[in-house]
C-alpha cells in the first residue's frame, strides 16, 4: 500500500495529523501541476485559465560563429516536472540593445542557427513557459559572436555572385626604373574607389605599390586592412579578400578593363 | 600639409613595408606597399636578387606620395575651403 493510501485510511479512521499531511501532499502537487500546466484544479473557472506568472529559472547558452552562422546550444534549467519552456533569441550590434535588435521566432528548441554572414552581433537570451511570461534577458556572452564568412566551400559550384569595384589598376614601369603600380578610383590617382558587393557599397583607399616584380602580370585585393598583390588571380582569391584589378609592370595593357588602357578591374557578376 | 604618415610596418615573411598615409581632416587613406623581397622569373621561377631596393629611400618616396596626394586633392579641397563646406568623413565601413 503507498504512503498515500495509507493516509487516507489512517484519515478515515479519525487521525487528524494524517489528514493533515494528506491534505499538505495533495496541495503541493496543485501547486507544481498548476505551475507546469496553466491550471487551477482547486479553484477552476469556465474561462481559460492562464498559466503561472513565475517563468523559468534562467537558461544557459553556449553560441559559435562559423561560416556565416552563428549556432546557439541552449540547456533548460532543472525543472520539478518536465514542461515545455520556449526561448526568445535576439541580437543586435550594440551590448545594450537598444537599437538594431533583430528577433528569431520563439521556438522551445534547443539548438538554433542565426544566419549572419559578416556579422558579429551580441546574443540574447530568455525563456517562458507560456510565451507571454518571460525571465530577464541574459547575454549568452559578454563579448560579440563573430558568425564569419561564408566560404567558398559552403556555396554551390554556380553560385550567383555580385562583386565589382570602380577601382582602376595601372602598372608602369621599364628597364631600370622601379615599377609602379597605382590603385586609385573615379577621381584619378590618389583618390579612394568604391568596392561593390551585392547592394551594399563601401569605400576603399588608393594605393601606390613600388618594387613589384617587373615585366609580370599582378593582381591586387583588398584583404581588409591592406592590399596584397598576387602573381596569379587564385593567389588573390582567398575567401576574405576582394579582387581588385590586374595590371602589367611592363606598360602593356592589362586587359579585362573598361577604361582602357593599362588599367583593369575585376568583376564577377555571373 | 594634411597628409601625412599614419603608420607603417615591415612585414618580414613577405619582405613588404607597409606604409598607411591619411589625411586626419577626411578620414581619406593611402596606402604604399613597397616589395623588398626577391623576385623571380615568371616563365621559369628562378629567384634573383631585387636589384631596385637598394635604390630605394623610403623618406624620399614618401615626400614624393604626400606631396601628390596634397596636389591631387588641393583643388576639390580649396573648392570646400572657398565656400566653408562641412568636410564629410570617409564612411569606411
């Protein structure tokens, strides 16, 4: 026979102390089920009964970034009873949130995958048992999470690109003098371009790059920082540079361009 | 002048200098890349000796790519000067 049966005979019989532990039991356990549940079974209504207003303790969660995606592991707080807690990940470029928050659907999956390529946002993070009571947002960590670059092995063999430049690439040079090359934009030497990438525009600075090897085709690209220079294009076509043109030192015309000339730029529009 | 040096370095496993000018005003860079390094033929890939980097002298090429950076933007920049338009930052994002 259960402890709780043998209550309940123990209470018909007349012990007061039983009853009263019996009836002690059965309160702690509407307790944990309304909580879980949404419900009052000793005091229900004809109308929809909310849930508990206590949301969960806090989750914690543990996020990568890699090629572009940042992945989130979240592990649910230890629960009494097992009950479905739903999470609410948002992100945003500044740590206090206030302005560029983008917000994933609320799911109760415990693994998600944000989708940002570039990015390096901070993450965000709280949960609920309902879905209109929440617990406080939590960073999932303290610095951003940079999701990366999606690389080249992650795209398909034809993948649609749009990537130009209004650079102009000029090489010079003859025998006996150190060859020039010039990297500049619409506005002529020693003035900026624009690198294009998709919709998005964004300034580069001018170069002058002296010494280069004479009298051979180079390739120029932007990893970011600085301009790196290349014999050949796949030399320049590492996944987190931009190509940005191609010229001779030895003053022949460097071809591919739209300017003529010795000058080139590189455009992969497919 | 406004241009001016803002930071260079020599970048040993490449046998680079590179050097970053700017101008503080605009946020407008330049950037110089100066091969030190040996070279090699492009048909057959022997190394041979840079015989040009001796001859270089880095204070001279940079007089040189300051002063043309000054000539090349000295008109726009009078233009702004003359009727006082606010100078926008180089958004280098």
């Amino acid at each position: 026979m259960s402890d709780v049966r043998s209550l309940i005979e123990s209470a018909v019989g007349g012990d007061k102390e039983d009853l009263r532990r019996l009836l002690l039991q059965f309160n702690d356990q509407f307790t944990l089920h309304n909580q879980v549940t949404g419900t009052n079974w000793v005091d229900p209504t004809s109308g929809v009964q909310k849930a508990s207003t206590t949301p969960p303790p806090p989750a914690t969660a543990v996020a990568a970034g890699a090629n572009g995606t940042i992945s989130l592991q979240i592990t649910n707080p230890a629960q009494a009873a097992k009950a479905t807690i739903y999470h609410e990940v948002s992100y945003s470029t500044v740590k206090n949130f206030s302005q560029n928050v983008t917000t994933l659907p609320v799911s109760p999956n415990n693994t998600v995958a944000i989708p940002a390529p570039g990015q390096a946002p901070f993450v965000r993070l709280r949960s609920s048992y309902d879905g209109a009571t929440w617990n406080t947002h939590q960073l999932v960590q303290q610095t951003v999470v940079d999701a990366g670059l999606q690389s080249s092995a992650a795209s398909s063999p034809a993948m649609v690109l749009n990537q130009s430049n209004y650079a102009t690439v000029t090489g010079q040079g003859a025998p006996g003098e150190v060859p020039v090359i010039q990297v500049y934009g619409p506005n002529g030497p020693y003035s900026g371009y624009t690198a294009v990438k998709g919709t998005k525009q964004s300034s580069r600075p001018s170069a002058t790059i002296l010494n280069s090897n004479y009298q051979q085709s180079q390739f120029v690209a932007w990893d970011g920082k600085r301009f790196q220079i290349g014999t050949t294009l796949p030399q320049v076509l590492n996944d987190s540079w931009e190509p940005v043109g191609q010229a001779l030192v030895n003053g022949a015309p460097g071809g591919g361009g739209t300017l003529g000339g010795n000058g080139s730029r590189l455009t992969a529009i497919v | 002048m406004a241009w001016e040096l803002k930071q260079h370095d020599f970048d040993h496993t490449v046998g680079r200098h590179y050097a970053i000018l700017h101008d503080p005003a605009t946020g407008a860079e330049h950037h110089l890349v100066i091969f030190t390094s040996h070279s090699s033929c492009p048909t057959c890939g022997h190394v041979k000796r840079n015989d040009a980097t001796g001859a270089l002298d880095f204070k001279a090429i940079l007089k040189e790519e300051l002063a043309n950076l000054e000539k090349s933007h000295a008109q726009s920049t009078a233009y702004a000067r003359k009727f006082n338009i606010p100078v926008a930052k180089v958004d280098k994002k």
